[in-house]
C-alpha cells in the first residue's frame, strides 16, 4: 500500500519529473574541469598581461568565452570519462582542445576579432595550456589512485547473472582503479540455477554466493552495499520483482540489460522527454547525416578522378575482353543494396556468355565458363573497377559490404542471424570482410558468416579513417588470395 501511495505521490507532480538519463559526475570529475579551466584561462590572462601589461576588454571577453565553450566541449565529448586509459584520455584532451582553438579562430573571424589579439601571445597560450592539462590529468588520476588505496574504503558489490555481460561487467568494475565498487561475488537468477553448466558464458574467478531465493541472506553476511542486475531479457520478468524486494535492503541497486546479446547495429542510447531510448538496429544514414554526407562526397570525387585516371586501363581491357569471346565488354546482374532495393551493378566480362539460371551459381576455380582474360582480370579485381559508375550514379559506396546476388540474399537470409541488416549501408567495391581475407568464392556457411560478421562490425564502427584505412589496404589483399 506504501508503494502504491508513492507512485501517486509522484504522478501528482508531473512538472518535478526527474529525467532517467543523467551525468553522475564525481568529485573528480568537478576538479578536473575546474583544473583544466583554471589552468587555460589565468595563463591566457598571466601571458596577456605579461605583454601587454595590462588586460583589454578583448582578452576578458576572450576568457568567458573560454571557460563556456571547454566546459560544453570536453563534456559533451567525454573527456574525463574515468574508465579510459591514459592515452586515451590525452587524445581525447587534445582533440577537444584542438574544437576550442578551432571555434576560437572561427568566432573571431566571423566577428572580425582576430587582429585584436597578440599571435604571440596566442601562440605561447596554446600549448601550453595543452601540457598543463596533460600534467593535470596524469597527477589527479595518480593522486586519485593514492587516496583510492590508503583512505577509499570499497563497496561491497555483487552482480546477479552470469551472462557474459555480467562478466565483463565484473572484469571492468574489479579492475577499474576510480571506482569503489568490488564485486565479491556472483548471485545466479533462476535461469542459471537450471542451466548449471553454461558453455558459451566467460568464466569467472568470483565465487557463487548463492542464487536470488537467499539474496537478502547474501546481503546481509557479506554486508553488500551495491548490486547489479545483469540478467538477458529473457529473464527481464524477475527485474521489477528484484526491485520491489531490495528497496528496504538499504543497497544501491544497478540494472545493467545485457542487450549485446543479440546483433546489435550502430546502437546508441539518447532520450526523448526524459525517457531513455535504447537504438538497437539503426542506420548510420538515419543517425548521422554529416559523416556520410562526407562519405558520399569523397565517393563522388575518387569515383570520378579514378574513371579518368584508369580510362586507357578500361580501354584495353575492353578490347581483349571482345577478341576473347563474343559478347558485351561489361556485364550486368540484379544486386540487392542499400535499403534492400535491386540495383544493376557493372563489372568487366569474365566468362563467356550463358544462359542466367535462376539460381546463380558462384565461380569457382576450374569454372569452364571463364575465359583466359577473364581468370586474369578476376584474380586482379580489375573486373571489379567499372563499379565506380556505380559509385558515381549513388548505388555503390567505394566501401562497403559487397553487395551479393539476390538469389544469395535469399538463400543465407535463412541461414544467418542478422544477414539483412548489411543492407542498412550502401555496399562497396571494397570492405572489411575483404581485406580480411573474405573475398571471392564462398564455399561454406562459416565462411559467408565470417563475412557477415565483418560486415556488421564495419557498420557498427563506421568511420571516415575506417574507409580510408580499407581503400589503402584494399591492393595489398588482391594478392593475398586468388580470386575466380
């Protein structure tokens, strides 16, 4: 009755709704941002002063918009998240440093600002202000680790579930020096208690304190003073009940979905009116517009460059391509891309004209529809490289999960978990799962789902870098392999 009279009481205030997604910042995390704040603006007065000896109305401006834009920058971009390593977070120090500068330049020019400053002092200020906020991260984590050793006293934490989220979830509290959550031990759910022998689970080296039905016995022998629930959603039932049965335990109770069991693509956690939205399959197209506006650019000017650098290539090909067996020099077939719609997709002549079966048979090795040229320009991927007008008329991306027959897509689309969702981004001439060693033939189911894996994990940390990385590595794979 007590709960129920709660829930009221807090339905009756809708305007005080407290918001599910929030920043837990710490005592830390306050005294870096003070620290690396601190630091930037009185060295830029300390420095301006120096000069100038005096500070214009221009510099104190200078400082507001200074302590405004690092503290919007370095948080919004995570730079003192505390699970990170040292190098980590000096890129991530530099990188948000360097957006300053940057929005700095871009204020005083659209103002007309910028001959009002000293580029001497500028330029002294900058880096400096750079090192001193390396120095400032290295001596608060070292200071932080000292006093987490000698004075913190640790949390007493379990976790409940032993999914693999559960134990990562365990490896990375145990092993993280800012926080004081140690986990001592592993309650199991119901579902563990009858699966007893789990074989695809990491091990862990905590022990079994027991299962939910003795949980407050637990609780109180060890006296826990935290617990995450880590259970898949197929036991989500129990969480509500966990909840309601710990809220006079006087612990801090944790939720932790173990969502990663499923195929997840490009997922992202965001709210809407204070509600969290968990994204578990989502287009980097849908998500993010700039990035690929950026990468359809980049498609567009080396599909272009590259048709007129390689036209004498395209020319010879096509002549030895039309003394080798008669027929057209490029060769159309129904593709499934981006978004599941068919596209024709072009290639070089290889093998020599037939009949299109319904069902298409993939080339082997010894395959005798293939004609001399044409064993040549497959082995080379030249066959591949009329695909840039297809990069050209915004089919194809130059990476990208190769796009597949349609009669393949509907014959692994029932074998693979998640095969479809290479659909949700243009395919390439080139991708992951190819410099990885996945092209050409595919002979087993494993090999098409190693590809499929490779496909994925390119959506899911897609990235400019990530597509120049592949373009450059993409020559060196064509001998790594034959292909037929």
């Amino acid at each position: 009755m007590e709960l129920h009279t709660t829930h009221q009481a807090v339905s009756a205030f809708p305007s005080r709704r407290r918001r599910l997604l929030k920043n837990h910042e710490n005592l830390m995390f306050w005294v870096q941002v003070l620290a690396d704040i601190g630091a930037a603006l009185l060295l830029l007065l300390l420095l301006t002063y120096l000069k100038i000896d005096s500070l214009p109305m221009q510099y104190r401006f200078l400082g507001v918009i200074v302590v405004i834009s690092m503290f919007g920058i370095y948080t919004a971009r995570g730079v003192y998240r505390q699970s990170a390593s040292y190098w980590r977070t000096a890129l991530r120090i530099a990188v948000a440093w360097g957006l300053c500068l940057v929005l700095w330049l871009f204020l005083g020019f659209i103002t007309k600002t910028t001959d009002l400053f000293s580029r001497e002092v500028v330029l002294i200020w900058a880096p400096i202000v750079l090192l001193v906020q390396l120095l400032n991260s290295i001596t608060l984590a070292y200071l932080n680790r000292q006093y987490k050793a000698r004075y913190a006293k640790p949390i007493p934490t379990l976790v409940i579930g032993q999914s693999n989220i559960a134990h990562h979830l365990i490896k990375s509290l145990n092993s993280n020096s800012w926080l004081r959550d140690r986990v001592i031990g592993i309650v199991q759910s119901y579902e563990d208690t009858l699966d007893s022998t789990p074989t695809s689970r990491e091990k862990s080296t905590l022990p079994i304190l027991g299962n939910i039905a003795s949980l407050r016995g637990i609780i109180k022998e060890h006296n826990i003073k935290r617990i995450y629930i880590a259970l898949p959603l197929s036991e989500s039932e129990q969480i509500e009940g966990l909840h309601i049965d710990l809220l006079d335990q006087n612990v801090d109770v944790i939720w932790a979905p173990d969502i990663f069991a499923m195929n997840l693509l490009n997922h992202s956690v965001r709210e809407v009116a204070g509600v969290p939205l968990i994204s578990l399959n989502e287009s980097p197209l849908t998500a993010s517009r700039v990035p690929m506006i950026l990468k359809n650019a980049m498609d567009k000017t080396c599909a272009t460059l590259g048709l007129i650098a390689l036209a004498p290539l395209f020319l010879v090909i096509a002549i030895l391509i039309k003394r080798s067996s008669p027929g057209p020099v490029f060769y159309q077939q129904n593709r499934t891309g981006f978004d599941g719609q068919i596209f024709k997709v072009y290639k070089f002549r290889s093998m020599k004209l037939h009949d299109d079966a319904e069902v298409v048979q993939q080339a082997t090795k010894e395959d005798p529809r293939i004609t001399k040229i044409g064993k040549f320009i497959r082995r080379t991927s030249i066959d591949e490289l009329p695909q840039l007008i297809n990069v050209l008329n915004g089919t194809m991306s130059l990476v990208g999960p190769r796009p597949h027959a349609v009669s393949h897509n509907n014959y692994y689309s029932d074998k693979i978990d998640a095969y479809l969702a290479r659909h949700r981004i243009k395919p390439g001439i080139t991708g992951l799962a190819q410099i990885r060693g996945f092209r050409g033939e595919t002979e087993t189911l494993d090999k098409m789902e190693r590809r499929v894996e490779y496909d994925l994990a390119y959506i899911n940390n897609w990235s400019l870098a990530l597509d120049i990385k592949i373009l450059i590595k993409t020559p060196v794979s064509l001998f790594a392999k034959d292909i037929y």
